[in-house]
C-alpha cells in the first residue's frame, strides 16, 4: 500500500479503460444495433475533481461508442482513444501528446488487454471485479468494482496521496458558523 501512495504522489495523468472500469462491463445493444452504457455519477464527479487539481485524463477502449463520447465530453475529458484493439499505441500517443514519462501515468484495467499498459505505467490499478491475472500485476487495487465506484475511489487515492483531497472537498462544504 505504501509503494502504491508513493507512486500516486507522481501521477500527473491518469488513464481509464471504459468497459470493466466506468462500466460494470454489461454491454446492452438494441435491435437497431445502438449500445447503451451505465456510467456511476459519483465516478464522473470524482475524474472531474481530480481534473481540477491539474491531474490529466484520458480513456482508451477497444470499442468505438457514441455513448462514451458523449460521456467524457459531458465530464471534459478531451483525451479520447476509441476502436483501440492494441491500446499501446493510444497510450504512447497520450503521452507523447502531453511530454510524459510512464512513472508520471497511472492505467486502470480490468483485464488482460490492459496488461500490458499497466505493466508499463507507474502506477498500475485495477478494480475489485478484475481478472484474477490483472490483479496480480497491479499496484493497487479498488474496493469498489467497475462501475460501482472503483473511479472515484482512484481519484480520491490519487487526490489524497497528493495532498489536494482535503482542499477540493472543501469546496462543497459551507462556511462555518460563529456559534
């Protein structure tokens, strides 16, 4: 755990894979071939959160959605790799884009596809609900399974380890009261 907190202090981008991680992973395609998603509100607050802290992000999805898009557009994230099947190259372009070395990015996956992203950045997560071989090789892991929290659960670790939770929270509460 303490490696894990270390890394985090170093993170200045943080990459998501979309089904598995902001997705349980249920894919639902209508008769007329539109897909649907289910994405947590609590997961895009807190990427939103991060963001404000000057942390950058991005997703990498081997699927190409017009749900995804909206999505990260609605939260700001400009950063938008779709019908990525070798998520490598995506990954390299981000970071070339935004002059990164890896110990300065963090992945989160779920499974063997992201290995070998996640064997190369400097902090390597992954969700609860994870195949057993990505846990294995993870840095840390959520308590919360995709979709269910496990995003912003990554973003405040981050946050906290950064020492930028405490202020961003404030934000939400109000002044306190002379009694």
């Amino acid at each position: 755990m303490q490696d894990a907190i270390e890394r985090a202090k170093a993170i200045r981008a943080v990459i998501f894979d979309v089904d598995g991680v902001l997705t349980d992973g249920s894919l639902f395609i209508g008769d007329d071939g539109q897909e649907y998603k289910a994405f947590h509100s609590r997961d895009g607050h807190g990427m939103v959160m991060l963001q404000q802290t000057g942390v950058s992000l991005a997703v990498i999805t081997g699927r190409q959605s017009q749900v995804v898009r909206l999505r990260m557009e609605s939260l700001g994230i400009n950063h938008v790799y779709q019908g990525r099947r070798d998520k490598v190259p995506a990954y390299d372009e981000f970071k070339e884009r935004l002059h990164l070395p890896d110990s300065a990015c963090a992945y989160v996956g779920d499974d063997v596809v992201d290995l070998p992203i996640l064997c190369q950045v400097g902090l390597a997560i992954t969700v609860a609900d994870a195949h057993p071989l990505v846990k294995a090789h993870c840095h840390w892991q959520t308590e919360q399974g995709g979709g269910r929290g496990a995003a912003r659960e990554v973003c405040e670790f981050i946050m906290r380890a950064q020492n930028s939770l405490d202020s961003v929270l404030a934000r939400y509460l109000p002044p306190l009261r002379a009694v």
